[in-house]
C-alpha cells in the first residue's frame, strides 16, 4: 500500500500498533507481508487498531486484559505471547493478567485458561531473560 493510498485509519492504526506491539514486532510482520495477504493486513490495521484499539473508550489495560481473556477463552493461543509482550506496554500487570486468565476459567472453561497461563509464564520467563519487561 503506497503512502498516498492509505486512508487515515490505516495510518492511525499503524500508530497504535506500534505503540501497543512495538516497532520491532510491526517492523517483522510488515517485511513478511505480501501482495497476498496485504488486504487482510490492511484490514487489521484500519478496523483492529485503527477503529477498536483507537477509539480510547477504555485504557489500553483495559483493553490487553480484554484481549488476552478473549484470545484464552476461544482457543485462539497462538496470539497470546504476542499480547503478553505488549502488557509491557499496555500497562496490564502479572496480576491483571492472573485475573483476567481466572475469569477464563470460571467462564469458559480451566482447561483453555490453563493452557492460556502456562503461555503467559512461558512468556514473562523470555521476557525476562531479554530484559523486556516493565
């Protein structure tokens, strides 16, 4: 997508990503993309993080926690390590993480938060050793 095309959505979106992700995520997920999946990433950006991660009707926090309990609670764990990195960013804690992992469990099951914590302590451990964490 050129510069020229891209609508004010886009480039909104491409902001908060980089804000919530960080410049070196978003730098290796845009050297992958291609001509094929250029529209879906286009999508992304301007509805996911242009539209709903933009809007500002509740925090970024807020908004990690929501995120990381929808990802467990559908089964949808590849995304997860990828939103554990950004509560570096977010301002999600361990504790909010713990906490929004236990509602999973209550309501939508232990096992899918079960599998969704072992990934987020996977994750803090790599952070940890890299130094990334807040």
């Amino acid at each position: 997508m050129s510069k020229q095309s891209q609508s004010d959505r886009y480039i909104t979106g491409m902001k908060v990503r980089r804000k919530v992700l960080g410049d070196d995520h978003v730098d290796r997920a845009e050297a992958k993309k291609t001509a094929f999946d250029e529209p879906f990433q286009t999508l992304i950006t301007e509805t996911a993080w242009g539209n709903v991660w933009a809007s500002g009707g509740i925090s970024d926090r807020e908004r990690s926690m929501l995120t990381l309990a929808l990802l467990a609670a559908l089964g949808n764990f590849d995304e997860i390590p990828m939103h554990i990195r950004a509560t570096a960013r977010t301002g999600a804690s361990k504790t909010d993480v713990l906490e929004a992992f236990q509602h999973v469990a209550i309501y939508a099951g232990v096992p899918r938060a079960n599998h969704a914590l072992k990934l987020a302590k996977e994750t803090y451990a790599e952070m940890d050793r890299e130094g990334t964490q807040a």
